[in-house]
C-alpha cells in the first residue's frame, strides 16, 4: 500500500513539473513572437522616422507635408466637420494603436507579468520612478517659463517600446530573458499611465458633460455585453465606434476610446479546455474515418465539414481578447505606426528649430529623458528590492536595471503625440519634436552601450 502511494505520488509530482514546463515552454514561446514583433516593428518605426525627416527637409518631397495638412469638409446632419489628413492619423487611427495597447494591458494584468503582485511590483514601481522623476526635471527647468512650457511636463514621460525592443534585439543573446520580460512589462505600465494623462490633463477642447455622461452610458453597455457572455465582435465594434464619437466630441481625447473599450473585450471563452480536447479528438476521428485516396481534398465534402467544424471549435476555444489583439496587433506595428511616424516626425531643420534646442522647454525633455527615465527607474527599483516590496528579475544586476532605464529614455511615439496635445503654438510643437527625436537617439546609443557593457553572454531567445 504505502508503496502504492509513493508511486501515485511520484508520478503526480512528474505531471506537475511536466506541465509547468509546458506552461513556461508557452510562455516563452508567446514572449518570443511578442518580442519579434516589436523589434521588427521598430526598425520599420526608425525607417519611416528617417523618410519623414527627408519629406519635410527636400523641397522637391514638400507635397506630403501639404497631403497631411489639406483641409476636408464634411457636411453630416446638418453639422459641419472639418479636418486633415494628420488629424485622421492621430484622432482615428491612433485609437486603433491604443486599443491593441489597451488589449495588452489587459491581458498581463490577466495572465501576464503584471498577473499577481508578486512578478508586477517591481515593474509597476520601476515605471511611475521612470514617469515621475522626468515630469519633476522637466518642471525644474520650466516652473516660471510660461503657461505655453508649463504644459510640456507630460512629454518626456513615455518609453516607446518598439524602438527600446528593437535595440534589445540587435544585442541578441548579451540580454537575459528576464531583462528583455522586465522592460516588457515597465513599458506596459509607462504606457497606462501615459493614457491616463492624456485623459485626465490634456483635453482637447472643453469637457461638455452631457457627451461624457453619453459616452459613460456606451461604455456601461459594453461592460454589460461582457457581463452577458457575448462573444461575437460585431457588437463590441459597433458600439466602439460611437464611443469612440461621444468622447470624440465630450473634449477627452479620443484615442482614450480605444482603451476603454479593449478593457471592455472578454477575456473568456465559451467552452472550457476539456471541452475542446474531446470535441477536437472526436471530430479529428471522424476526419480520418472520412479519408480516402480516391478524392481530393477539396471535393471531400465529409472532410471540409469536420475541418470547418473543427476550425469553429479553434475558434471558441481562444478568448476574443487575444483573437483581437493577435490579428490587429500587426496591422498596429506595420502600418499604423509608420504612418504616425510619416505624419508627425516630419521636423524642418531651421534657425528657429535648432536654436529651440537650447530652450527651456528642450532641455526640459532632453533631461527628463536621458536623466529622469534612469534615474527613477532605478531609484524606486532600489528602494522597492531593499524593502522587500519586490525582487530583482532573475539573472539580472543593478548595473543591467540601471542600463535598461537609460534604454526606457527612448520616448518617441508617445512623447511626439502628447507633444501635439501639450503644445498649441506650432514652432513650440517642432522644438518639442527635435528634443524628443535628438533625446530618443541619444538615449537608444547610451542604452545600447551600456546594455551591450553589462549584459553577460546568455542563451538566446
């Protein structure tokens, strides 16, 4: 008997560490693709920041600056709408960019780094040091500069984490897992509280209540569809889409729509893992049992059905959330970020613009990048290990965090949008640009240098 026992324990414990195994096999596997994309993501990111520079630089190339700034009118029930192309970009496509941001969140807050107050202590401080310490240095230099440079204390907050994995990524296997997982996860946290900024602080025009308490009331109604277990995207879509008005015109910013209703999307499923798996094995049964050599695959109606059944099950079986955030996920890194690049890092190299770099405003985000980011990163870091609030990530050292940090200065996309939003003046808009563009280099060259110093040789990804 009791050798019964050690035998049924025995194997128990072999099933136990098989499927942690597999769970991490998983993970890393996710991680891997997720990693890839954004490296790669980036380096098309850098190449559309180059082309914008040259468009705006050549006068012969001056016809793209004057696509994005050509005026449209739209006439609609009675009301007149008018806008450009740049506005398209950040007002429409940009809610795009922070849903699949908004579904990323949620899904490490589900499963992620950020799943349990263990693993996301230490990114969640390391982030609100490296959003802090930038916004207070930024203040420094510009407490009595005016109400125009007052605004810009939001700029140097964000990490862009397409150009800070890309650089990761060209340093291959010098970077530890846990690292490259840790950056991850603080440029997920910077990211949200970046949004809740632009929300709370920067609005477009005067708040008009009665278009919020609307949008409150869609918002409610998307919470009630998840509440409900409806899983179809037509209706999550639709009423997206006028959440996404009702803010549009409440003065919140209306890429704040998109996070909204990502949060909104279910993360369930209809049917359960044992479902599936017996579901799966009885239909890939019978399309065996409909095989035969005599017809084509495609004139086997027996064996069209079983896999578009099977397919629906596939379907089913993987939560709407990460259907979502996978399918759209590209389009967001290839295209939509390109193309905020072509539109808004355009910046014209005059007198004015280089002699803004030595205006209060640019040495306010020069700083908070290149200093603050590193500075808070690591001090918090610091301050959460020693008190036991957190632990370092496995296989790192200080010298790794405070490296990462320099990395996290790279601002870019974030920063040149909240730039458009903090700044009304345009020449202030194109100085905020060049110190974002000339912080974001030199920090990705620091980064890289130091990252590349300290980082040991490890098995790579």
């Amino acid at each position: 008997m009791d050798n019964f026992k050690k035998k049924s324990i025995s194997k128990f414990h072999k099933q136990f560490i098989l499927n942690r195994r597999i769970k991490r096999r998983k993970l890393e596997t996710s991680f891997t693709s997720f990693f890839r994309r954004e490296a790669s993501g980036g380096i098309l990111l850098l190449v559309a920041t180059i082309l914008a520079l040259v468009f705006a630089n050549v006068p012969a190339l001056s016809f793209l600056e004057n696509f994005w700034s050509e005026n449209i009118t739209l006439q609609m029930f009675d009301q007149t709408f008018e806008f450009n192309f740049r506005l398209i970009v950040n007002d429409v496509l940009m809610v795009i960019f922070f849903f699949v941001v908004g579904l990323e969140i949620k899904r490490e807050l589900k499963v992620g780094e950020l799943s349990s107050i263990k693993q996301a202590s230490l990114p969640i401080v390391a982030a609100i040091g490296g959003m802090l310490a930038p916004s207070l240095i930024y203040a420094l230099f510009n407490y009595n500069a005016g109400s125009e440079a007052t605004r810009g204390w939001g700029v140097p907050m964000a990490t862009d984490i397409a150009f800070a994995i890309g650089i990761l990524a060209l340093l291959g296997n010098r970077v530890p897992v846990a690292l490259k997982v840790f950056l991850t996860a603080l440029a997920i946290v910077d990211d949200l509280g970046a949004i809740l900024v632009i929300a709370i602080f920067y609005p477009t025009h005067d708040i008009h209540l009665t278009m919020l308490l609307v949008a409150g009331i869609v918002f409610g109604l998307l919470i009630l569809f998840n509440i409900m277990r409806i899983y179809s995207p037509i209706p999550y879509l639709l009423l997206g889409l006028s959440l996404w008005f009702f803010i549009l015109q409440s003065g919140v910013h209306a890429t704040i729509a998109g996070v909204l209703l990502a949060f909104t999307i279910p993360s369930r499923t209809d049917i359960n893992q044992v479902r599936f798996y017996v579901r799966a094995k009885y239909l890939l049964k019978d399309f065996r049992e409909s095989y035969s050599s005599d017809l084509k695959l495609i004139m086997n109606t027996e064996e069209q059905d079983q896999l578009q059944m099977l397919s629906n099950e596939i379907e089913k079986v993987s939560p709407l959330m990460l259907r979502m955030e996978h399918n759209m996920h590209p389009w967001v890194m290839y295209v939509i970020m390109p193309v905020f690049a072509l539109a808004n890092a355009g910046i014209q190299f005059s007198l004015n613009t280089v002699n803004g770099l030595f205006s209060s405003i640019s040495v306010g985000i020069f700083f908070g990048l290149l200093i603050g980011k590193p500075l808070g990163i690591a001090l918090l870091s610091f301050i959460a290990v020693k008190f036991n609030i957190a632990c370092l990530p496995q296989g790192t050292k200080w010298k790794q965090i405070i490296s990462l940090g320099c990395l996290a200065g790279i601002g870019f996309t974030m920063s040149i949008f909240i730039n458009g939003l903090a700044f009304s003046n345009p020449e202030t808009v194109e100085i905020g640009k060049m110190a974002i563009l000339v912080s974001s280099t030199v920090a990705g060259i620091i980064g890289w240098l130091l990252i590349n110093r300290s980082a040991p040789i490890t098995r790579n990804l």
